[in-house]
C-alpha cells in the first residue's frame, strides 16, 4: 500500500487463508529443523533459529480461529444455527479420514499388529496417531466452549469473557498434566504445544471485539509501532531461546521445575501475542496475491495433519543432505494433501449438507413456528452440551485428585518397603501394561539385585515387553542401540510417577538400563535363577516364548519363558548383542542385533533418601 494508505481486506478470509499457508510453511521447517538439529543440540547455522519458534507459527492459527469465530458471530445472522455441524465437520472428519490412512499403512507397510479397539481408538483420536492431532482436539474443545458461551448467556461480552477465562482454564490444566518426553506417544492435554500458543485464540477473540479501536492505535503510529514490534520480535525470539535452554519445560519437576515451565510459558506466551501483532501490522499494508498460497491455503488442515506424520514416521529415517530433507518432507507432504483433499472436500461438503436439513424460508406461520421450535431445540441442544462440558471438565479434575491420592499412598507403601528391603526380596515399583484383559496398569514387579547403603539395584522380575536390539542389521553400539532408546521412551519412563522418579538415579543420562554379561553372572547363582517369565502383555505383542522351559517341565504350569536381551559395550560396534538364552545362559554373540522377540527386563538404580 502506499505511505498512509491501508488495505481493508487485510483480515479478510483469502488473505488469513495465505498467512496461514505461509505458517504452515513455516511449522513444517520448524519439525524439520528439530530432526536436523536433534532438537537445537547441533546448530545448523541460522536455520537452528526454527527450533524455537514453531509455536509462534502455531499462534497464528490460534489467532486467525478466534477472530474468525467471534467475526463471524458478529455479522452474520443466526450464526449459531448450523455451527456445530459445519465447524466440527470441517476439522474432526479430515482428522478422522487422514488418522485412518495412517491407520492402515501402519498395519499394512509398517507391519503393525492393532486390535480391533486400538484401531478404532487410533482412527477417532482417543490415541493420537498423528504428533498433529493435538490442534483438532484442542480446536474442537475452544469451538465447543463458544458455542455453550454464546448460546447460552445474553450478554456477548460476559460471554466473551468466560469464554476468555475457560480457555485459561484449559491452558492451566493442560499445564499441570506434565510432559511428554521428545519421543513419547502424544497424549491429550499434555505438552507445551497444549498451551504455550493458545493465548492467541484470546487475542483473536478481543481482536474480533475490539478492532477499530485496537486499529486505531496501530494506525496512529504505524511506522513507529511496526519498528518496534519487529524489535520485540527479534528479542523475545533471543528470549525464547535462552529460556528454552536454561528453563524450559523438561526439567524435572521436583527441582523447581513447575516453576522453570512457568516462565518459560510466559515469556513464550508474551512472544506470541508481540509476533502475531508485528505480523498483523505488516498485513495492514501488504496484499498478497500469491496463486500457490492460494492454493496451499485451501488444503490446509490435510497439510498441516499430514506433514507430522511424514516429518516423525514416513520419512524419518532416510538418508539425504539437510538441504534435500527439507525439499523432500515438504514437497512429499504437499502432494500427498492435494492427491487427499479432494476425497476429503466432497466428504465434508455432503455431510454438512446431510446435517444441516432444509430450512424453510419465508415471513409464514409455517416458517415461523420452524423457526421457532429450531430456536428451541438449539438451546436445548446448548444446554446438554454445556453441562456434559461441565462434567466431563469436573470428572476429569476429580479423577486427577483421586489419581494424585492413590499414587501418593502407593509411594509411601513402596518408600517404606524399599527401606526394610534386602538383597532377594521382591518389591513393588511403579505401573505397567502386564495383562491386556485388564484396564489401566498392574503394579511392577522388582528384584533387589543389591543394596549398598542407601542405593539399591532392581532388576524386572518378568520380562514385560520385547523388541530387536536394533531395527537394521549392522554393527552397533550400546550408546547408539534401538533398545536403549526405547526403554528411556515414554512407554517405559511412564512406569514411574514424578515421585518415583525422584528416587531413580540416572546413569550416563539413562533412567533404566539393561543388565551387561557380567552383571548377570554376578547377580545369579545359576542359569536357572536366570530364566523368566513373561507377562500376558509380552506374550501378545511378540516376545519368544518356550512353553514351557527345560528346567519347569516337571511342573505342567506351562512356564513361559523367553531369552532376554543384555546391554553391549559402548567401546566398539558389534553385529550381535549379549543374550540370556531361555535356559538361562549368558551367551555374548548369539543373536543378531536386528532379531525379533527378545524380552526386556529392565534394571534401574534407586536412591532411597
């Protein structure tokens, strides 16, 4: 534009739909820089600076959905009408439909074994397949609390308000959930990405409210406000970084560290709303006219869905520059949402159209007595809503009390035992999958290996889960080993409460490790006190078993036992990896590394304090 001038269409629905495109762009560097960068720990020039600043690429979808919501509401007639079935279709089945494909290449390419009800939880999202889905399942929630906001209270700026509060109250339960480790499972409600860019959603909404008045002030001092904002911009970006790495939100939480995330979620919470204003001051004078955002901006949800699931498993592992890896993620990415969206489109359009009925129109009694009983079953359809929200939201904090409780008390029983305990007994540890006819986790089980002051060794009494010891065959250490990786994952660190953790003592930055040759020849009479059982959990997912062993073939329990796994040395790579055989010997160049179905029986240390 020129110098005073401003384009009005700055927020109109084509422009956000290319500023949006242009963050997904940016989001999509972003997960590619953390991979390249193994997640800013080795710096890849001034491309490094994308670790940090995805979630201000995040914020603006936030921004844009907030604003459009309230915008709409605010000029169009009876917005409220058909809001549920149009918005909720248009992220939940492209959601659905993409978390299916994924669903099926996984059972299909990725040869993995699902039941019935773990595909199903996949495909609807109770599992999220997709690192991405957490934004539907957050965006489907803030839709559903304007909806009951708006609906249900006369006054829109009251409404507006507690929406505002209930969306904090969102932030804050998501914020005292915990967090997923880099390479866990996602999980509802848990992760920085749950709240550290959802402020915006609240800028959008006072945006829509306030907007001649918010315009006004950007207006008067454009110049001068669009320096400033772009140097705000840069340093809380400088900001960002030094929080990120030296608070954070990974620090243990014992140590202050609910404390670190908070002012970390501050100061990125601050950044989004001085970003997301810079960016909106660029707009104002600046119309984009680009066929290929254009273009970008009508597939995106598929695009933004569909690149986390290339970034972290279609293309994770191959093998090209860092120039390429950028070119190909993206570029596959984009051809895989346009070869979709047209499939999606046609899906969303009819369902719609199937759940929106036919409206009679007109001034007649007909029409508005229509009308009228529509009015009246929207309101009680508002009504069940909320108060289902309502309890939902209550059970779940009651359910988090009461999950705080029970843990509290199992720690103390365990505390207690670990401190009477000596070598050879049997102790309860933490929370496993070990029956899969049961719901929830069955305690684990520990055997005291050794104790040494206040220190002791457990070691698994079953093994409770099994996998190679690395996915490719070729020389390997113990440092570099699929194994290791997986056990110190989410799966396995998940067995442990944040108290439990307390007491685990790291080593060489491992929270649970594996017995090494030597250690199993020292801790065990003979071979036979060396063979294991295997739990119901192991058993379906894979693990070797011998029904039954050698030495419990008198018994007719049918024993199930398995050979287990052993922790290599870190010295050299080796084609083949230390095993505890099913009859219980310690053999060091029997199984090749990328062998199937060995069981692990993880070993930890413990401090008591």
């Amino acid at each position: 534009m020129k110098k005073g001038e401003f384009s009005e269409n700055y927020l109109s629905l084509s422009q956000s739909k290319q500023i949006q495109a242009l963050a997904c762009i940016g989001i999509m560097v972003h997960h590619v820089t953390q991979q390249i960068t193994s997640y800013g720990s080795h710096p890849k020039g001034p491309i490094t600076v994308f670790n940090y600043i995805g979630f201000l690429f995040t914020g603006l979808f936030f921004f844009f959905s907030g604003y459009g919501l309230l915008y709409s509401y605010r000029s169009k007639e009876n917005y409220l009408d058909n809001f549920l079935p149009k918005r909720l279709t248009a992220v939940l089945l492209p959601f659905w439909f993409i978390n299916l494909i994924i669903v099926v290449v996984q059972i299909f390419y990725e040869k993995e074994v699902l039941s019935f009800c773990g595909a199903l939880q996949k495909v609807f999202g109770a599992i999220l397949v997709n690192s991405n889905g957490w934004f539907v399942v957050e965006i489907v929630i803030l839709y559903l609390l304007f909806y009951c906001a708006f609906l249900l209270v006369k006054n829109k700026d009251l409404a507006l308000g507690i929406l505002c509060a209930a969306t904090f109250l969102l932030m804050g339960y998501s914020f005292f959930q915990g967090h997923d480790p880099i390479d866990a499972k996602v999980h509802w409600f848990r992760g920085e990405w749950w709240y550290n860019s959802t402020i915006c959603f609240c800028y959008g909404l006072l945006y829509a409210r306030f907007r001649e008045k918010i315009e006004s002030i950007l207006k008067s001092a454009y110049g001068r406000m669009t320096i400033i904002m772009g140097i705000l911009t840069i340093i809380m970006i400088i900001t960002c970084i030094y929080t990120l790495d030296n608070y954070g939100y990974y620090r243990d939480w014992v140590h202050n560290g609910a404390g670190y995330a908070a002012i970390t979620l501050l100061v990125q919470m601050i950044a989004c709303v001085i970003f997301t204003t810079f960016v909106l001051l660029l707009n104002m004078s600046i119309t984009i006219k680009s066929k290929a955002l254009d273009y970008l901006g009508s597939i995106l949800l598929p695009l933004f869905l569909v690149h986390g699931y290339v970034v972290n498993d279609l293309l994770h592992d191959i093998v090209v520059g860092d120039f390429f890896r950028y070119v190909i993620i993206i570029g596959v990415s984009i051809g895989i949402s346009a070869i979709i969206s047209p499939a999606i489109n046609y899906i969303v359009k009819k369902t719609q159209k199937l759940l929106s009925g036919n409206r009679i129109a007109g001034d007649t009694l007909e029409a508005k007595i229509f009308q009228k009983n529509r009015e009246n079953t929207r309101r009680k359809l508002g009504i069940g809503l909320a108060i289902t929200c309502a309890f939902v939201f209550l059970s779940a904090i009651v359910i988090t009390v009461m999950h705080s409780i029970v843990i509290a008390k199992e720690f103390n029983e365990e505390l207690i035992d670990l401190q009477n305990a000596k070598e050879g007994d049997v102790l309860k540890f933490g929370r496993f999958d070990t029956d899969p006819h049961n719901l929830g986790k069955e305690r684990l089980t520990w055997i005291v290996l050794k104790k040494q002051g206040n220190k002791m060794f457990l070691l698994s009494e079953y093994g409770i889960a099994g996998s190679y010891y690395y996915q490719h065959h070729k020389e390997i250490t113990w440092e570099e080993s699929d194994i290791r990786k997986l056990i110190n994952s989410e799966k396995f660190t998940g067995i442990f409460s944040d108290n439990e953790k307390s007491l685990i003592v790291n080593s060489d930055g491992d929270l649970l490790s594996l017995l090494t040759p030597l250690e199993a020849l020292e801790y065990f009479d003979c071979d036979a006190a060396r063979e294991i059982a295997i739990t119901d959990t192991a058993v379906r997912n894979g693990v070797n078993i011998n029904t039954p062993s050698k030495a419990n073939n008198w018994d007719m329990k049918g024993y199930r036992s398995s050979w287990w796994w052993l922790r290599g040395v870190n010295s050299t790579g080796c084609i083949t990896a230390p095993i505890v055989t099913v009859d219980g010997t310690v053999v060091i160049d029997e199984k090749a590394v990328n062998k199937p179905g060995g069981a692990i029986r993880p070993v930890i240390c413990i401090e008591i304090p």
